[in-house]
C-alpha cells in the first residue's frame, strides 16, 4: 500500500504537466501552432522537421517510437501546389465580446452565467454599471443577492480591470487590490476620501492627515496615476480589418457531402531523430547522456501527440457544429439553431471551459464563407427557461420586427426590449442598438 500510495504521489504532477501543455496546444490559433512548433524545433535536437512529403500518418507506430509522422492531409477542392491566400474579415471583437469571452471560461454555472450576461449588456460606454445588485436582482427574478454580487466581483477583475464599477472611484480601488504594492492600502485611504487633496498637490497637508511621510504620500501618488480611470477607454480595436488563416476547412463536393480538414499550411511533419534515437542501442553512451536522450524523445512524442489531438478536437467540434447547422451551410435556412457549448462538451466528453478555449479565435473556412467558430454558439441572449436563444436568430427577428412595423410609430429601441421581454429573451437596449446598427437599421426617428 505504501509503494502504491507513493507512485501516485510521483505521477500526478507528471499528467497535470502534460494535461496542460495539451490544452496550451488546443488554445493556439494556425499561425501560433506554426510559431510554437518553430520555438520546439529549436529547443529540441531530437525533433525533425520535414515540410514536404506525402507519407501517411500511424498513431500506433508513434507510440513505438518508429518512424514518427503526420501527413500532410491534401485539401478537398483545393489543386495540389495551390497556396492559401488569407482571407479579409471585419474584427467585430468588441469590448462586450472580449467580456464575455472572459465570462464564460470563468463561469460555467448556468445562473451566474446569465447574470453575468446582463451585467455586461448593460454597461456604458466607459465601462461602468450604473444598476445596483438589487436593481439586477429584480430584473432576472433573482432571490439570493448575493449570487448577484458574486459574479460582480468576479467581472470586475475581468481585462480591463475595474470594468463594471459604479463610477472611477470604485474602478481605482478595485485595481489597487489587484495590484501588490507596499503603498495598496494608503493609496486606497487617498482614493476613498483625499482625492481632491491629491488633484490640488496638497501633499503636506495629505501626509499630516493620514499620519505618513511626504515620501510614502509620493509613492501612493505614483501608484494611483498608474490607474486607469475609465475602464472601456483604451479597448479599442487597432485596425477595422484583419487577415486570418482559418484553422478548419468545410468544403461540399459535387455529391453535396461534406469534408472538415485542419488547415495543414506551413505546420510540418514532425518526426524523432533516428541518429539520436539509435544512440540508446548503444553500450558506450553515458547515463547522463542517455537520460537526456529520453527526456527528449518523450517530449517530442507528447508534442506530436497534442498536435494531433489539437486537429482531432477541432474537426470533433466542426462535424457537431455541420450536424447541427446544416441547414446553414446548405442555405436552406440562414438562421442558426441554439447550440450551447455544453452539448458539444457533452458529446466530445470534454470539459466546457476546454471546449470554450478551444474555440477561442479560431476561424473555419465554409461554403458561406470564412467564420468564428463563436459565431455557431449561442451566448448573447438567454430565456428564462434556461433555453438558449441564437444572437443570429435575434437579429433576424429584429429585422423582421422592423420591417412589419408601422411606418408612423416605428418600434424605439425600449419598445424592441420590451418585445423580446414579453418572450422571455433578456436584451439590454445597449445590445438591442448594436444588432441594430450591424443590420444597417437606423434609429426609430429616422425611420418615420
């Protein structure tokens, strides 16, 4: 019992080591995964690169240390030779995508999910939430306030910090608390009721009041004007257009069947090298030298192994995303089904918040064009039911909604809330304007 108890004790640091080097490798997008092979090509002399060959792949053969490879996978409707242009999509990664995206690798909890939702549809264009635990509480039918304070505080220590505080001195205090420095809780005091003695250099005066040094009073100074005062301010994307290598290809044949491919542009086939590998037949190397050898081996199997389940988890999510949207892609009906992230966890047996960063900036190629995979799954509206609602299929019955209108008194953007309300969709009229503005729809006063 006791050899047994310490075998475990010796191996769990080894399988939480390799567990997460092998989400590290599922969260990369394509040209990070060719980046992270170029730095292992170099820090490993027993891995070997080869970027052009057609030799199958043997998973089995790997595990024996023979022969080890992956195939380049030729590209269904693509001629051999061709190379991938990028392609050019619009960045829609707003500060409320970048939230929620922080939101849902964080929480997997139904309930404080759809708090969290509500939260942040409904902040202001500097990042603050000017509604009270209670005031959410009543909106969500919620009982217990302090579920509502909980997932508060969780989301003011999102990126940006202090985002969904009551005003910029809430916002300064909770990222001093997030920040480990000798002057935290003296630039606190000054935050909380001596500002005004700070703005007009009344640092003498400062120092008497709080019974401190001139010099402590500085150093509070320094770390205060480190803060950011309006949370949303600096979120702002670099350039409207982006170039994106896709990671997955869905392509249609002739006989309307689908393939889903990994995007195999610039990642090489990766193999051990057979040098290094016959120098342990041999008598003559040292222990050092062989210890070495073996280290090595087995991280070149580990790296090549989570490359392959990388691809195999990607394509896994693409087929459940074409078996359930197929109508889309066949353009039949350009409205998406509800789909949760918790299916495809529940179907693939993997854990949501893996899944979640699974998908996190990676794109896939279509017949429909070039998408998110985010943009399949359903996050920006929630029923009351707990079903969840398409932000694609809302914005549909939005322009439907519209468009039926009477010209004379069109819907104003409160009145549109109130429709999705009374159906047990919960929009704030802040993302009621934004689906608004994506679908070219003017105000309400401009379309009388």
């Amino acid at each position: 019992m006791h050899l047994q108890a310490t075998r475990v004790q010796v191996q769990k640091p080894v399988f939480t080591a390799s567990l997460e080097k092998s989400i590290a490798m599922l969260i990369l997008p394509h040209a990070e995964l060719a980046v992270s092979i170029e730095q292992e090509l170099q820090n490993n002399p027993l891995l070997e690169a080869e970027y052009e060959s057609t030799s199958e792949v043997d998973v089995d053969r790997m595990n024996a240390l023979i022969n080890l490879s992956f195939s380049k996978i030729q590209r269904s409707g693509l001629e051999e030779g061709a190379e991938f242009e990028p392609s050019t999509i619009e960045d829609r990664m707003t500060l409320e995508d970048h939230l929620l995206q922080q939101l849902y690798w964080e929480i997997s909890d139904s309930l404080k999910r759809k708090i969290g939702e509500f939260i942040i549809g409904n902040l202001d264009r500097e990042g603050f939430l000017h509604l009270s635990c209670t005031d959410i509480a009543q909106a969500l039918n919620i009982t217990d306030e302090h579920v509502v304070k909980e997932v508060l505080r969780i989301i003011q220590n999102f990126d940006p910090a202090g985002i969904a505080t009551k005003d910029f001195k809430e916002c300064l205090i909770v990222q001093l608390h997030s920040r480990q420095s000798p002057f935290g809780d003296l630039a606190i005091r000054i935050v909380e009721k001596y500002l005004d003695d700070l703005g007009n250099k009344r640092n003498g005066a400062l120092a008497k009041k709080l019974s401190v040094s001139l010099e402590e009073i500085s150093h509070a100074a320094d770390l205060i004007a480190s803060l950011e005062p309006k949370p949303a301010r600096n979120y702002r994307p670099i350039d409207p257009t982006i170039y994106v290598a896709p990671d997955l290809y869905l392509r249609k044949n002739e006989d309307g069947l689908y393939t889903i491919e990994t995007n195999k542009t610039g990642i090489p086939i990766l193999r051990i090298n057979q040098m290094y590998r016959n120098l342990l037949n041999q008598s003559d190397i040292s222990d050092k030298d062989r210890r070495f050898i073996k280290e090595k081996i087995n991280n070149a199997i580990n790296f090549i192994r989570n490359i392959h389940q990388r691809g195999k988890t990607l394509t896994a999510v693409a087929r459940y995303i074409l078996n359930h949207q197929k109508e889309f892609f066949d353009a039949e009906d350009m409205s998406l089904k509800p789909m949760a992230l918790k299916e495809v966890a529940e179907h693939l047996d993997r854990n949501e918040s893996t899944i979640s960063r699974a998908i996190s900036n990676k794109y896939i190629d279509t017949p429909q064009g070039l998408f998110p995979l985010k943009f399949f799954f359903s996050h920006n509206a929630s029923r009351q039911n707990h079903e969840n609602v398409s932000a694609h299929t809302v914005k549909q019955e939005l322009a439907l909604l519209i468009k039926d209108e009477d010209k004379k008194a069109p819907f104003s953007d409160s009145a549109i809330q109130a429709h999705f309300n009374s159906k047990g969709v919960h929009l704030a009229r802040r993302t009621i304007a934004k689906y608004r503005q994506m679908l070219n729809i003017p105000a309400a006063y401009l379309r009388k």
